[in-house]
C-alpha cells in the first residue's frame, strides 16, 4: 500500500515536470543539464523531468516600465525635474535570459542616462517645445543598446519636467510680460485701425461730397444751357414769326402803329411817376408821331366801326 501511493506521487511529480502548458504571447526558456537547450511557444510541451528544466518564464507583450523622476542639469544650467515611462517588448527570449543578469534595471539605468545627455545639450525653454525629439532620442539610443538584450524599445514618454520654483515663479512672470505686451500692441493696432478707418471715412466722404457737388454744378450748367437754348430757339420762333407777319399785307402799317404805342405809353407813364417831365426838344415829332398812329388807327379801323375782314 504504501508502495502504491510513492509510485502515484512519483507518477504526478513526473508528468507535471513533463507536461507544459504555455499560455498565448508567452515564452518559456529551456535548458538541459544547465545548457540553453530550446524556447517553447505557446501550446502543450513536454519536458524531459529532472534533465531538462524550465529556466526562465518571458512574456512578449508590451510591457510599460516606469522610469524613476531624476535631476537633470540643462545647457543654461538650469535643474530639471524629469520623470518618463517606457514602453518595450521582449523579442528574443533567449537573449532576453542571458544578455544581461537583468534586463529591466539596464532600460531603466540607460533611460536615465540617455535623458540626462540629451536635456544636457538643450536650454530650458527648448525642453518644453522638443519634447518629441527627446522622446525619440532616448528611444533611438535605448534600442540600438537593448538589441544585445533581446529588447526591443518601442517608445519612451516624458511624463513631467519640473524646474524649481525660483524658475517656474521667473517663467510665469515672463509669460504675464509677454500677454501685456501683446495687450498693449493689439490696443495699439486696434487704435492705429480706426484712425485709418476715419481717416479713410473722411476722405471717402469729402469725395462724395465732391462729386456731388461737381455733378450738382454740371446739372445746373447743362439745365441753363438748356434753358438759353430754349428762350434763343422760341426767341428766334418769335422773330422768325414777326418777320413772316411783317411781310404779310399790312405788316408794316402794324408795325408802325405798335411804335406809336410805345411812344404814346412811355410818355405816359412818364407823366404819371415822375413830377418832372420830360419835354422833347421838337414837339412837331411828338404830334407827328401821334398824327401817324390816329392815321394808322382809322386806316385799320381801329376806331369806328371794326374792318370787315
């Protein structure tokens, strides 16, 4: 009986020694009698007990590590707070097991050395603008160092970067500066604008204006000019008609009687407003005058019974 049950408790050691279950993205390290004999993928392997062991136990995911805050000295010689995370993947779990006693404290140490030389060569304002560029640099000098590790080195984060107070108290003064300057120069130019504007207004308005009153005096020259032509054009229609009347039978005779009444009611309306009058010198032409219209009155039939016409 007792038999019995060390055979069964040396038949479960044996089969768990010899039966492997690897999970998915998992690597395990196999060695024989201390060798590097094989790594074993995932799915179900079998292991020779008590020869053949499994050594090391490597996951191939990405694997985020935390890069411990450090001090670092920049170009101007400014102290720097810096802390970051790093992202790698082992890819060679053999190397991965012998490359180095341990890989993580190795990333770690060169990502921490790395960054230092690289804020090293930068002044303190540029940090905060290339922080792209310090990612990269780390990454590129970690992984070309890492590959001996069976590493690869997928990214590398700055989480933080910490000037000390005095700097961050001098930095935010310069920013508030930099905002009133930019207060004060955007005043400026929205002064500047509106005096332009005005300025444009008024110049814009007076050549309305202008041109208005230029238009205005060209109507009223064009409306004269046509008002001359129009009295001339009737004038000369009068004249014209006058004349054509004059050449009619009796124009003549009417015309000289339409003198005499102009004489007659001149000398009239001289003796009516003024208490002087004046007396022409040879008043054989006034009675002449007046005798020629009273002739010309009773040969038109003007007095007496009207002319047949």
């Amino acid at each position: 009986m007792e038999i019995a049950v060390v055979l069964a408790v040396i038949a479960v050691i044996f089969i768990t020694r010899t039966i492997k279950i690897v999970p998915q993205q998992t690597a395990l390290v196999v060695e024989r009698l201390g060798k590097y004999d094989r790594t074993l993928v995932p799915g179900l392997k079998f292991v020779i007990p008590f020869i053949e062991r499994v050594a090391y136990r490597h996951s191939l995911k990405e694997v985020p590590l935390d890069v411990p805050s450090q001090v670092c000295i920049t170009k101007d010689n400014t102290q720097l707070q810096v802390d970051g995370i790093l992202y790698f993947q082992v890819t060679d779990p053999m190397r991965a097991s012998y490359g180095s006693s341990d890989y993580l404290i190795a990333i770690t140490q060169l990502a921490q050395t790395t960054l230092r030389s690289v804020i090293g060569k930068m002044e303190l304002d540029k940090t905060f603008e290339e922080r792209e560029m310090i990612n990269a640099s780390v990454v590129n000098a970690l992984d070309e160092a890492a590959l001996t590790w069976g590493v690869k080195v997928l990214r590398y984060e700055i989480k933080d970067l910490t000037p000390p107070a005095a700097i961050l108290h001098a930095m935010q003064a310069q920013i508030t500066a930099e905002r009133e300057k930019r207060a004060l120069i955007a005043a400026s130019e929205g002064r500047r604008q509106e005096q332009i504007n005005i300025a444009t207004g008024e110049r814009e308005a007076f050549i309305a204006r202008s041109e208005g009153e230029k238009q205005a005096e060209i109507n009223k020259a064009m409306g004269e000019a046509a008002a001359i032509i129009a009295v001339a054009d009737a004038t000369s229609e009068a004249i014209r008609k006058i004349a054509a009347a004059i050449q009619e039978p009796g124009g003549q005779a009417a015309v000289q009687l339409k003198v005499a009444e102009k004489a007659v009611d001149a000398y009239a309306q001289l003796a009516q407003k003024n208490n002087t009058m004046i007396v022409p010198g040879n008043m054989t032409e006034v009675s002449a005058l007046i005798g020629t219209a009273m002739t010309l009155l009773k040969g038109s039939g003007a007095l007496g019974a009207p002319a047949a016409r």
